[in-house]
C-alpha cells in the first residue's frame, strides 16, 4: 500500500455526497476541505451553526451546514431528518466529532458526556441515516477513534455512565473502544449487503483543541512538547480521508499515522487492541446501544 499516502492521493469525489460531524474545526475541517477540494457535496454537521458558517465560507466548493447538536437524541433525529430531506443517498458518513477528558457532565439525555457523544451520538446518527447509504454502491461509514481505546479502556456494563464513579481519562478510553468495538460490528452487520462499508481511523496526536480538557499534569507537558510530539490537523484527517476515499480499504479497516508510535506520518493500515475485537462485548454493546438510543438499523 501506499506510504506516502496523502491529500493529492484523494480520489476524484465529483457526485458524491459527504456528511462529516464536528466540522467547523480542526480534524473535521481539514477532512470536509479537502473532500469538497476533490469535488464531494459536503454537509458539515455541526453543533454551532455559526461557527459552522464561518468554517463553511472558508472552503471552496459545494458546502452546506447543518445543526447537529451529538448530545441530543431529539437534535440527532431532527439532523437525519434534515439531511434526508435534502439528499436521497449518500456517500459518505464521517462520525468524526468528539470531547476528550471533560469534567463529570452528562448529555441532555442523562448519559456521561465521553460516552454519550462519541459513541451514543454517533450510533444513533448512523443508524438514522444508513438507509440513505446503503443503496449507494462504494458508500462508507467512517468512524473516528484514537489510540485513547488502549489507555485504560473497558466497556463498563456494570456501570457505563459512571454514577459510582469518574475517571475522566477512563472514560473516555470507553468511549473510544466503543467506537471500534461499534464499527466492527456494524461491518460485520453491513457485509451481506456488499454496498456499504465501515471503517475506523485515528488521527495519532494532532495538535487540536480536543485536548483542552485535559488534566493539567498531562496538558502542561503536552503543551510544551506538542511541536516534537503532534503534527497539523491537515496530517491528522488523513487516516480518515484515506479510510473514506481509498479504493483499496476494506471494511472492517483501520488506519492511523505510519511511524511506530501511530503518533505521526502519512496514514496505513494499523492493529487496534485485543479488546476491541471481542466479538461478544461488541454484541452485547450494540443491544445496549439501541436500548439507550431507541434507534433500530434497518439491518437483518
């Protein structure tokens, strides 16, 4: 494959629609930029329509905005709705928003804010919008996780919105792991069908405001060390560009940057934990999952 893979190696997008969560800013930006930049309609779907207006003036091409509000169930079925209303297929879903290390809070629907938005979030807004994808040839789910799944990282059945306890860095260590535990199982689910696929990708440390939450013992060493350590956003949204527009992944995939680290570099193909692969756990986390959303995928 590839090892220099990079946004000149992005296949011609003319025709295809993208909708790409938390694109006002940083990883998502950089991956709704460089789509439209190779001809996709891109829908950035994002929480604050300003902001979103503003990082939509700011990329040439067919660019659209749309609220999305990850924390709301009710703001997530209005979303879908939206882009159904406006698009009869789609290409592309690039679940690509996400908090990192926030103090203890919950979503409006009463779950713990990681998990709620990264993983809860997102499996709601793709199983809303998968009948729009999978009559679509080459369409693709791609899914945003982080080398965060193997810090600490378990799905906490016993306890998965941390009312007993919080660990800001655990948490989101679940959520993360959820997010492949949830693509995996979603191609497992998909692969009957032969049109659509799912895919992961993680962007290594990308020097972004995720990290602002933070505890100060890893943010003021992180800061000081992130021009050694991290690499542009523009970098960082390759892997998920490359999970999305490759002709050459298959799903099940997942791809970070290329040095040893999977901190930095042109994207490929990597490993993702032994626990992420626990089909069992990744079952029973998509039962949970529909149960909490009240969203069922249009899937035998």
């Amino acid at each position: 494959m590839n090892d220099t893979w990079n946004e000149h190696s992005i296949p011609d997008q003319q025709g295809r629609v993208a909708v790409v969560t938390g694109a006002n800013t940083g990883l998502g930006f950089e991956t709704a930029r460089m789509l439209a930049s190779r001809g996709a309609a891109v829908v950035l779907a994002v929480r604050d329509l300003q902001k979103g207006k503003q990082a939509a003036a700011r990329i040439a091409g067919d660019v659209t905005v749309q609220a999305l509000d990850l924390t709301s169930l009710d703001s997530i079925r209005s979303a879908a709705d939206s882009i159904r209303a406006a698009h009869p297929g789609l290409d592309l879903l690039i679940n690509n928003a996400g908090v990192m290390y926030t103090p203890k809070r919950t979503t409006a629907d009463g779950f713990e804010l990681q998990f709620g938005t990264n993983h809860l979030g997102h499996f709601a807004l793709t199983g809303l919008l998968l009948d729009l994808l999978l009559p679509v040839p080459g369409s693709r789910v791609v899914t945003v996780s982080s080398t965060g799944h193997r810090i600490r990282a378990a799905i906490h059945f016993d306890d998965l919105q941390w009312e007993r306890s919080y660990n800001r860095v655990a948490a989101y260590g679940q959520a993360k792991l959820a997010n492949l535990m949830f693509t995996y199982e979603l191609q497992r689910r998909l692969a009957p069908y032969g049109t659509t696929i799912a895919a992961a990708a993680h962007p290594g440390v990308s020097n972004t405001e995720l990290a602002r939450n933070a505890p100060a013992a890893i943010r003021i060493p992180f800061s000081w060390l992130a021009p050694l350590l991290t690499q542009k956003p523009k970098m960082g949204a390759l892997p998920t560009l490359r999970a999305a527009t490759d002709p050459d992944v298959a799903g099940g995939q997942y791809y970070g940057p290329g040095n040893r680290a999977q901190t930095r570099g042109y994207p490929k193909l990597v490993t993702s934990s032994p626990a992420s692969h626990d089909v069992a756990v990744q079952q029973r986390l998509w039962t949970v999952s529909e149960e909490l959303t009240g969203v069922k995928f249009p899937l035998g």
